[in-house]
C-alpha cells in the first residue's frame, strides 16, 4: 500500500527545510518528495494548466461515483486550492510513496478533498503538523528577511495548534533539536526501514 506524508503547518514553521532534507536522505529512491510552491498556487498571473481526467483515470483503480465526487469538490474549490488539489492528485496518480507540503487545511469545516481522496487511490494520508517554538520561529523569521508577515503566520501557527486533533503527528521544531527525529523518522518510514 501506498505510503503518503502531508506536512503542515504556517508559513516559516520548517516544512521546506524538512523536506530538502528528506529529499537529499532519499536520493536515488523512488519516493516522490514535493513541495506545493512550485505551482505558485498564490500567484494570479500563473495559469490553470488544462486538466484532463480521461488522461489520468485509467491510472486511478477507482469506481465512477469517487470520481463524480471528486469532480463536484474540484468544481466547488477556489481557483488556488484547485490548483493543489489537482497537483496532489497527479502526484497520487504516479502512485509511489510520497512526502508532500500540504498547502490546504484540511481543518476546514465542509471540504471531504482528503476524504475522497483517500477513497479514490484506497490510501491512508498522514498528517503531520510542523510546529515551530517561538525562538525558532524567530530565527526562521530573521532568516526569511520576511518581518511583515509576522502576525498573520504566529496567529495560523497557533490556529494550527489549536486543532492538532486534526493530525496524525504534530512534531516540534525546536531551537535545539530541529526536525532531525522527524526526519529520521520519515527517512524509514519512506524508505521501507
């Protein structure tokens, strides 16, 4: 069965850094290690690349119902989480192990994308929540050179926090320890260790 990682978490929190580090860990495997910024979901000048289910179906072991589900959640979503939702997909379809940046909440009231999503490739996802300490969301902070958004990404932060329910694993990132047994973890986990 299919192994698939969503990291979450507010901006500045370590998920990039996880990632790299997983990715570099991973090299020469098969595991598929993405990060959602490289659709730049954010930015409004990028266009919606054409999608096509019939390409992607025969792929996707699945009955027509999911499918009509999942065409009904995409066509209700706003135009950045389409775009996700419609990469995830993709890289589900590939149908490898994955470590992926979750840039949707899934923490949101009414939206089943994770619950379709999980019946469509018959997978079981794994939340794990990146939740950075306030000295080392700091650092991260005066690292980024990105002091504006302070506010906006300690209030998700704590939103986050708030609802680690939601998470199969919420881990730390601390000062001292970062993400390193996290990321050994994911490393074995990923790699069948």
């Amino acid at each position: 069965m299919m192994k698939v990682f969503l990291l979450s978490g507010a901006c500045k929190s370590g998920k990039t850094y996880l990632l790299r580090k997983v990715k570099k860990d991973l090299r020469g495997s098969s595991v598929m290690v993405y990060d959602m910024d490289a659709i730049q979901y954010w930015d409004e000048s990028i266009e919606n690349v054409d999608w096509d289910w019939s390409k992607l179906w025969p792929s996707i072991q699945s009955n027509e119902l999911v499918k009509k589900k999942m065409e009904l959640n995409l066509d209700a979503s706003l135009r950045w989480e389409l775009l996700a939702k419609q990469k995830t997909i993709e890289l589900l379809a590939q149908g490898e192990d994955g470590l992926l940046i979750n840039v949707l909440d899934r923490t949101e009231e009414g939206d089943q994308f994770y619950k379709i999503l999980s019946e469509l490739f018959d997978v079981k996802l794994y939340f794990i929540l990146v939740d950075p300490t306030y000295p080392r969301y700091l650092i991260n902070l005066y690292k980024r050179k990105d002091s504006k958004n302070y506010a906006q990404t300690w209030g998700r932060r704590d939103t986050l926090k708030k609802r680690s329910e939601y998470f199969d694993e919420v881990v730390v990132n601390s000062l001292l320890f970062g993400l390193r047994r996290t990321r050994r973890k994911l490393v074995a986990l990923l790699s069948g260790n």
